[in-house]
C-alpha cells in the first residue's frame, strides 16, 4: 500500500515554519543573559515580523520569556523541562543566574540561590565573581535555617507548632553572637520576616556575618527558593541593609515571576518594610 504525502507546497511550508521556530528559539538561548529581538533576528535570519510572530507563539507556550526591566528574552522554563533528566535545582538555577550575577554586581557581595531541605538550607548556586560565571557546578554546601537569612525565609512558613518542632528536632546551636536560642525568638522572628517580606542575618552565622534574602515562588504561590547576598560588615555596613534588602526582594520577585507567581504591578521594586535591622 503506497503512503499518501502531502502536497509539495504544504509540506515544504509546514517543515519552514518548524526550521524558523527552532532558529529563534536557539537564538533566544544564545546568549546566558538574554537576547534583544534585534539579536535574535540576525541569528534567525528572519524578517523581523516573522521573528515578532514566532516569539509571541513561544511565549505563549511557555518556550520563551522576556524580562520586562531590560525587555531581553529568555528561554522559558517549559524547554527546560525538555530535559528529562534535569533537576528542579538545575531549572532554577539556570532561571536564576542572570539575577544573580546582577544581585553580585550591584551589591558587591556574593549572591546565593538556595532550598531548603532535611531542616536546613542547601546552595544550589553561588555567584561570588564575574569567573564564577563560566560554568554552573551545584555547590550543594549546607547551612543551619536558624541562623541564615536563606533559612529564616523558609521557617517563615512554618507554623508557631512546626517551629517548635523544628526547635525539637534540630535544636538552635549557637553559631554568631547574636544567633536565635529560644522557640518564642524564633517564633517572633518569623514573624516579622511574614511582615517585611525578607530576613537577615547580622552576626548570626558567624560573627562579622551580614546576610539578606528573600523568598522565591512559583505558579503555586508556595515558597520554593530563597533568594540571599551575603557579606561581612565592612562590604555591608548598617546604611546599606535597606539598599540590600531592597535589592533580594526585587531579584527574589522577577525570579518568582518567571515561575509563574503573579506579582501585583510594582511588587518586585516595592521598598521593603521600614524597620530596622535586627541586630540583637
């Protein structure tokens, strides 16, 4: 029995337009920090309303984004998903690391992406320089939750009995001069952090240590990452921990969004609430 084909011209027409949707999708990821249209029409080789059409279609599928601050695109979460075998780790960090590399350079501190896994905290991705950014190797170091601001983002969604849990479980060990030691401070800790959308830590991983992050979630609206830079006080003094937390809960913000998490207009760049660093 001979196979019916399709005419010539719908053939040929079909199998071009799949050619030019993969050639502006491999040009969208041809650059790690994204890709203006202009860009992507010259590697496309396309005309520009042919490249305008085919990234609106992949948008809609959820194939390409586009950060709305610098209106580059992105490849989107729904091509990394292609790859069977990569992990959740492996998707956010590579969502992630544009942000971190501009937390880093406008901070002047190292920016970390990190879970929250067995009670503790576990980096997923470290930017501390420009060289840092040459390959993407998981970390993978842990840190106590009590004692982090990346971890205290985490407690913040445990209830006043799954604190005193955790506290049963895993203790609050000493780690700083001014590290949590009691259930009722953490409990009044993560409250606040509810409040001001963002923890810190000041002399409570070590001694000099100065730490701000804030949480990152996805379609769901649960809590998935946390978002943090970190520094000692002579990179972070106290004049600049509302520049800092301001800068997480932006970064923090843009990231949730790309994951699907509605923001209200102006949440990611909305100042933090006016308090102060706890110190003590």
């Amino acid at each position: 029995m001979q196979k019916s084909t399709p005419t010539t011209s719908h053939g040929d027409g079909s199998i071009r337009v799949v050619e030019r949707t993969f050639a502006v999708l491999e040009a969208i990821g041809a650059e790690s920090e994204g890709t203006t249209v202009a860009q992507i029409q010259a590697r496309a080789g396309l005309p520009m309303v042919t490249t305008y059409r085919l990234l609106r279609l992949l948008q809609r599928l959820g194939y390409a984004e586009q950060d709305l601050d610098t209106g580059r695109y992105h490849v989107g979460l729904r091509a990394a998903e292609l790859r069977g075998r990569v992990s959740t780790a492996t998707k956010l960090a590579t969502l992630a690391r544009p942000l971190l590399k501009d937390l880093m350079l406008s901070s002047g501190g190292r920016a970390n992406l990190a879970l929250f896994r067995e009670g503790g905290v576990v980096y997923i991705d470290i930017v501390r320089d420009l060289r840092s950014l040459d390959t993407y190797v998981p970390p993978w170091s842990r840190n106590p939750a009590h004692c982090t601001a990346l971890g205290k983002v985490f407690l913040a969604g445990l209830s006043d009995d799954q604190l005193a849990r955790f506290v049963d479980e895993r203790g609050l060990a000493p780690r700083g001069p001014n590290t949590i030691t009691t259930l009722e401070h953490l409990v009044s800790e993560a409250g606040r952090v509810r409040t001001a959308g963002y923890a810190t830590d000041v002399g409570e991983n070590a001694p000099d240590s100065r730490c701000f992050a804030a949480p990152v979630r996805d379609y769901t609206e649960r809590v998935i990452a946390a978002i943090g830079v970190s520094g000692d006080s002579r990179r972070f003094p106290a004049e600049r921990h509302g520049e800092l937390a301001a800068m997480v809960v932006k970064a923090a913000g843009r990231l949730s969004e790309r994951l699907g998490y509605p923001l209200a207009a102006g949440a990611e760049s909305a100042p933090p609430a006016a308090e102060p660093v706890r110190v003590g």
